[in-house]
C-alpha cells in the first residue's frame, strides 16, 4: 500500500521548533517560561465572549452562509474601509479558520504545479509547507540584515523566472518585527506589476504597531487591489488565537475559486463564533487599547532587557510581539544559544534557524506571551546563564 500521497512525503513537514522541543517528558515538571510561540498571554475581551454566548441562546447554531455571515462581511468591509484604505465590498470577502486557512485557500487556488513563490526571508515557517502542498516551489530571498532587515527589490527582481507565479508578504514581519515603508511596498508593487505577478500579503499583525509607525495595506497601493489577497485575522489584535477566525479580501473574480477551496475544505467558519467577531469590530475599543498598551510595555522591557546581555543586540521591533535578537557576539548557534536557554536557565526561546539560514545568528523572543513578571524573569535568569 502507497502512503502517504507524493504531495505530503515532497513537502516540508510541520513543525514548531521550540514549542515541540520543551514539551518532551524530560523537560516535565520544570518551571519553563514560554518565549517561544505567539499566543496572546491574555483573554478574550469579555464583550466578544458575551456576543458569542448570545448568539448560541438566540439558537445561532445551524448552518451559515459559505462566504461568511453577511452582517461580519459588512462590518470588516467598514473596517478595511477606514483603516486600510482598500475599495473593497461585502462580495471581496470570505471569512476562513483564521489566516493560516486563509492562505491554504489562496496559494492552492493560485498556485500550479511548479510555480514558484518568492518568500522573503527570513521567513513564517508554515507558508512553505502549504506552497509545497500545492505543488508548489518556495523561492527564499533574503531580506537586507545590515539595513534592519528590509527589502531589497533587486533581490526579489533577480529571483523572479518565468515561472514566478506570486510574491508572499508578511507585513507586519514575523519574525523581525519589520513594518514595511511605503518605499519598500512600492518596489514590491512596482515588481508584481511589471512582472504581472500576484501578491499574497500577510497582514496578521496589522493593527499591533509601536513608535507611531504606519502600517500600509499593499493592496491600497495603486494597481495592487487587482492582484493582491489581503490576509486579515482576529488572532493577535483581540486575543482570540483559540477561535480560529480571520479573512481574505480579494479582488471579485478571485472569490468563485477560492470559495471553491473553502467550501470544500471547511464549508463555512462556525457561525456564533463570527458574531464574537462582529463584537470585536463593532464593540468597545478599550479592550483592544489596553492589550496594545500591555504589549507596548512587555516590548519595552524585553528590548531592553536582551541589550543588557553580553554578547546579544537586538532592535526594538515596529511591530508585532517578537524582538529578533542577534545573538553573534556570544560566539553560539542560535540552535545551540536556544537549547542551552532551555536546558540551563529553562527559558524557552526560538532558534532564528527556523525561520531559514538567514535567521542564522539570532533568536526569536515573543514578549506577548507570557505576563510582564514573567518576562523579567525570563531576563534574569538568561543574563544569569551568561553571565556565568
């Protein structure tokens, strides 16, 4: 008997590093601290909560429209409207599982046997499994380390053959916590345009930015909302990483393949949790302000924190809930620098090697997931190590 499928034993198989690695029985019973995956420390905001327990007791418990429900799709279409200055109606939208369904559905819709998709690196780890499921050939460009990892547009316009089918995006980046100038975005418009390439753009983190830095939606870019997906999900911004809900804003004639992709994978997102969605758009923002005040001050902190080690720099990132530290001046690995921190000092960090060779030299911290306490003494115990 064959098994697994070709698709499966020729593409890169899941993994989560760190996170997989610290929960080996060895490591049971000692008191780690977790810096390793982005999950929200904190709750939902009530207020969504609530809206989902009363959808259920007003018997919101059948089956729902494919696309999403109709008052969801409305109430992003105002969002993205306002927010992200994309021309968009409720027809552009389909709500998915969160964003990793939401670029499932994409690149297999997108994607031929054998196109290629320009991925910057260092790069989100669980895009290259679903390119290569599609069929699919990953293209790594790196990201300029010297210029704080930023994007250099004659790297990508080198990478590109003729069977470059499309540019994935991760904006805010995870893992260097890059949020992209305008400069930036226009090269990569420039590029697709020219080279008649489509866009995938992550935008997950998209409302968790420092500093009073600009987050642009690629899309809202002249001649860019033809041939951009636009990634969207309530993970990050309202702690709702558990309820698995996000969205595709795409271009009409997008929709009807898409739709064909999520209908047959998942048929439609389960509906009370949706209008826990609509509450989070609709409800009270000060929930939503006080989660972006914590991050900002656990930000703080960790940057802080990781400079005053010896060997380590690291720059405050402008957005989402990672600080890329570069770790070359201890002379270790980042596999080695990450296993020694947990071994030693039981902090769980994540090795910059996961996310591609040119994450070599740094280690990922997410300062989002554990409390402010916690990461202070995370910070001690690390500089603890060192210092011996």
């Amino acid at each position: 008997m064959k098994w697994p499928a070709t698709r499966i034993a020729d593409s890169t198989p899941a993994g989560f590093g760190m996170y997989q690695k610290a929960r080996l029985p060895k490591y049971q019973g000692i008191d780690l601290i977790h810096l390793e995956v982005g999950k929200p420390n904190c709750d939902t905001p009530l207020h969504i909560k609530e809206a989902s327990k009363k959808a259920l007791d007003d018997g919101i418990v059948h089956y729902g429209e494919f696309a999403g429900e109709t008052v969801l799709r409305e109430a992003i279409v105002a969002r993205l409207r306002r927010d992200k200055k994309l021309d968009v109606t409720a027809d552009q939208i389909i709500v998915t599982n969160g964003l990793t369904h939401a670029s499932f559905a994409v690149f297999f819709a997108a994607v031929d046997p054998g196109d290629e998709v320009i991925v910057l690196a260092p790069y989100y780890p669980q895009h290259i499994g679903k390119i290569e499921l599609a069929g699919g050939v990953p293209v790594f460009v790196p990201l300029d380390r010297d210029n704080g990892y930023s994007i250099d547009a004659a790297a990508i316009e080198a990478a590109i053959t003729p069977r470059t089918r499309m540019i994935c995006l991760v904006n805010p980046s995870n893992p260097t916590g890059r949020v992209y100038t305008r400069a930036e975005l226009d090269a990569v418009a420039d590029l697709a345009i020219r080279h008649d390439l489509l866009v995938l753009s992550d935008e997950v983190y998209e409302e968790i930015v420092f500093d009073d830095v600009e987050h642009i939606s690629i899309a809202s870019l002249p001649g860019m909302a033809e041939r951009t997906f636009s990634l969207f999900a309530f993970t990050k911004s309202y702690a709702m990483d558990g309820w698995r809900l996000g969205y595709i804003a795409a271009d009409p004639r997008f929709i009807p393949a898409l739709l064909q992709i999520t209908i047959a994978d998942v048929a439609h997102v389960n509906v009370f949790a949706q209008h826990g969605a609509l509450a989070a758009l609709t409800g009270d923002p000060a929930p939503r302000a006080a989660i972006h005040a914590e991050d900002t001050r656990r930000r703080d902190l960790t940057v802080a924190g990781l400079n005053a080690l010896p060997g380590v720099e690291c720059r405050p990132p402008e957005g989402a809930v990672y600080a890329f530290a570069d770790i070359r001046g201890t002379g270790k690995t980042s596999q080695v620098f990450a296993d020694e921190m947990l071994d030693n000092a039981h902090v769980v960090v994540e090795s910059g090697d996961f996310y591609g060779p040119a994450g070599e030299g740094h280690i990922r911290i997410c300062f989002g997931s554990e409390p402010y306490e916690r990461i202070e003494e995370a910070l001690r115990r690390m500089a603890r190590y060192l210092g011996e």
